[in-house]
C-alpha cells in the first residue's frame, strides 16, 4: 500500500453507525490503503493547561495522525454540526500550531445518519474546519441517510447503488492522495 490512512470516527457510541461506515468504506478501498482507525473517545476535553504536559491519550492521537499521509472523516451530525467529541480530537491535533497534525493532508470528509439529508449540514462544517487547519479537502460529496439494511453483517455495504458509489467516492480519495503524497 502506497498510502498511509488515517480513519477517524466522530462518534465514541459502541453501535455507531459512522464507525459500521467507516470500516465498509476501509474495505471498499483494499490493500491500496494502509489504515490506521484512530481512536479519539479516549481524548480529555481541550485544555490549554495541558500543554506543555499532554497526556498520554492525546500524544498517542497526534502521532498516530501525523504518522498518516491522508485522513477520512466519517462522522455523525450533533444539532446540524460536528459532536463535540471530532471537534476536541480536531482542537487536539491542531496544537501547537505548527506541529497542527491536519495541515497539508488529503482529506475526505463522509458520515451518516438516520436524516433524510445524511449529515450534510454536520460535513459542511466540518469541511470549513479543515480547511481552516490547511486541510486539502477533496471536493465532491458522500451524505449518506442510513437504512438499517445499509450495512450487511460482514460489515460491507449491502445496497448495490450506495456500494458503487462509495467505491468510486474512495477510489477517487485514494487517487487524490498518491497524487498530493507522490
Ligand atoms: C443527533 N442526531 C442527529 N441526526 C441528524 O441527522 N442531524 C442532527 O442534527 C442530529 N443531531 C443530533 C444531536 C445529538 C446530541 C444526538 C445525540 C443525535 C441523531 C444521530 O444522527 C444519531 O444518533 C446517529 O446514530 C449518530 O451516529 P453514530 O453515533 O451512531 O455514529
């Protein structure tokens, strides 16, 4: 695998169906990936006071994303936003400002949720967030309302139209990566 990948949940739920997505799509995307599922529900809230001694959890967060050359976002929408729990791993990585772990990183941006509109709201700000941070986000867009058919048992996409479209939403990702990491 040419690529290293970054995945990252915005959910910390057991039974997240952001977490179900994110690794269908690791699937879709095959041996041309190398995935590293970050964890991010293990994350003390943002504190400033912290700096100069992170913990542990957060140290082993930063250097697991900077050890990656992209990062896909699959994240629920919280109120038409991103849940608190992305936007402080998000705060987390972005400190000190230049070792910011998301600067100058392909970045893809999906989620899911029972909504008929999928989390677009959610992603479009998250989209604004990352750019922000030096993001280089891929253009395009993957809302996706979820059907409690969506997903089959061995953990891929079980509706034929959602599946090629999501294979070519990651197969275009991955592209885009070799392209900015080449
Ligand atoms: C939600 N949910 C939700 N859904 C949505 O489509 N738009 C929204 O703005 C919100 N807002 C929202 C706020 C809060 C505080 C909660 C707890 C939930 C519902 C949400 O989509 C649902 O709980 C999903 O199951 C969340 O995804 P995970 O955690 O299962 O990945």
């Amino acid at each position: 695998a040419s690529i290293k990948l970054a995945v990252v949940v915005g959910s910390n739920r057991k039974d997240s169906i952001n977490r179900k997505l994110a690794n269908a799509l690791v699937k879709l995307a095959g041996d041309r990936v190398e995935v590293s599922l970050v964890k991010i529900d293990d994350l003390p809230m943002y504190n400033m006071d912290l700096e100069g001694n992170r913990p542990d959890a957060v140290n082993r967060f930063t250097a697991e994303v900077a050890a990656c050359d992209a990062v896909l976002l699959v994240t629920p929408e919280h109120n038409r936003s991103i849940p608190a729990v992305l936007k402080n791993a998000i705060d987390w990585g972005s400190k000190p400002m230049d070792k910011n772990v998301w600067k100058g990183k392909a970045t893809a941006i999906t989620g899911t949720s029972p909504g008929a509109i999928g989390t677009a709201v959610g992603q479009q700000h998250l989209r604004q967030i990352m750019g922000i941070l030096g993001g280089l986000v891929m253009g395009g867009e993957a809302y996706i309302a979820f059907k409690p058919d969506l997903i089959s048992d061995d953990g891929s996409i079980a509706i034929d139209d959602t599946r090629a479209f999501l294979q070519a939403y990651i197969d275009n990702f991955i592209n885009v990566a070799e392209k900015l990491s080449a």
